[in-house]
C-alpha cells in the first residue's frame, strides 16, 4: 500500500535561507506524487507534481522537488525563503486506482523568521 | 480562477446531533472527494465519487456518513449522529476527470461537543 512519511512536525528558517522540506514515500508501483501547500484559513493549493518524465519539478513560488527512486524521496526546496511562504506543506502519493484518490502525510509547518 | 468553496467554515455542534457539510466545486468537474484532517493528525481520504454514486470508500466512511449531489452544483457530506472523534477539518475536493488535478475547498472545522 502507498504511503508518505514527512520528517519534522515544523520546520523553522530565516527570511533569505534554504527551505527543505523532507518526504519519503513507499509504493508498489511507480507512484505520483504531489505537494500541497495549506495557508491559514485556506484550502489546499497544488504547488507542484511528478508523475512521469523529468525527476526534477519546478512549482509555484520558486519551490521545486526531485523524484529519487533509490531514496523513495521526493523532498521540497527552495533556495531562498520568504516571509510569505509560512504555512503548512503537505506531501502525498496517488493510489492509481483509477480516481484521484490521495495518501497524505502529517504535514509540516514551515515558519519563517526575519 | 474557479475554486471550490465550502460553508460553514466552522460548525460546533452536540455529540449525537446530525451535520451536513456543503461543498460547491468547480462548475464543470465531474469527480468529487471528502476528505477529513483530525488535528494534528494526516489528511485521510473519506469517499469519492461520480456520476451520482460513490466510487470507493475508506474503511472511515461507515454507516453514519452519506454523500449526495442534491442539485448539481452542491455536494454534501452528511454524519447523522456526531461522535466526539468526528471533530476534524474536513475538506472537499473536485477533479475534471478521474486522473486530473484535485482542487480543494477551504476546509470545514467540525467540533463536536
């Protein structure tokens, strides 16, 4: 069965600093994988997604993540974090029954301080 | 750019009373997903479906969950009799095909009391 394991309840930067955000994965086939990205008070928003092709994503607000299949990871970066991207980051994995159906992680809460 | 909307944002409500949660998502999608968050906990998925009827269900989604698309545009969760241990954020969510993107809601905080 799929699931997703994110490492670090909170993750805790300073404005200007690299963001890292670990997930590591365990599927029976070749999974999809997703990050979501939860502000206060709003719904889940795709920041990126691998599916096939290209290991290395690029997603919304400078974030990107690399597939790597030997590490079962697929873990979250950005090279320089802002104030604005403090919120709760979701990882998930695609159980390809045929519907959309979405195996999260706990989530990490990302803080950024000046 | 189209969104998925649910109200209320927040609903208190005595343990044994029956909730509805409503969800309004985009226009033209055509497969739907309630999912379910209890604090501090993972986001579970609870029940998808399309074409007017479920199409899976986790092993949460037991007798006292009912989803219905009354009207075409909303799409409800309902819990006929609150459990303390129904207290989550529960969110929905649309995709345009079975394999598409998942646009979700807001979320809707249940406290059962």
């Amino acid at each position: 069965a799929q699931s997703v394991t994110q490492l670090g309840s909170h993750v805790s930067v300073s404005e200007g600093a690299l963001v890292l955000l670990r997930c590591n994965y365990s599927s029976s086939v070749p999974p999809y994988l997703f990050w979501y990205v939860q502000y206060p008070n709003q719904g889940l928003q795709l920041l990126l997604k691998y599916t096939t092709g290209a290991t290395l994503v690029k997603g919304i607000n400078g974030f990107e993540a690399e597939f790597k299949k030997s590490e079962t990871s697929f873990h979250l970066t950005k090279p320089s974090a802002h104030m604005s991207d403090a919120a709760e980051y979701f990882c998930a994995v695609r159980i390809n029954t045929g519907f959309q159906k979405l195996v999260f992680g706990t989530g990490t809460r990302l803080l950024v301080s000046p | 750019e189209p969104e998925v909307t649910q109200t209320p944002s927040h609903q208190v409500t005595q343990m044994g009373q029956e909730v509805i949660l409503r969800c309004v998502p985009i226009s033209n999608h055509l497969y739907f997903y309630w999912y379910r968050q209890i604090l501090g906990q993972k986001v579970e998925f609870l029940v998808s479906f399309y074409n007017n009827e479920i199409s899976e269900k986790s092993e949460i989604f037991d007798d006292q969950f009912s989803v219905e698309r009354p009207d075409g545009s909303n799409f409800t969760l309902k819990i006929r009799s609150t459990k303390l241990e129904d207290s989550a954020m529960y969110f929905c969510a649309s995709t345009l095909g079975g394999n598409t993107e998942a646009f979700f809601g807001q979320g809707t905080r249940l406290t059962v009391v």
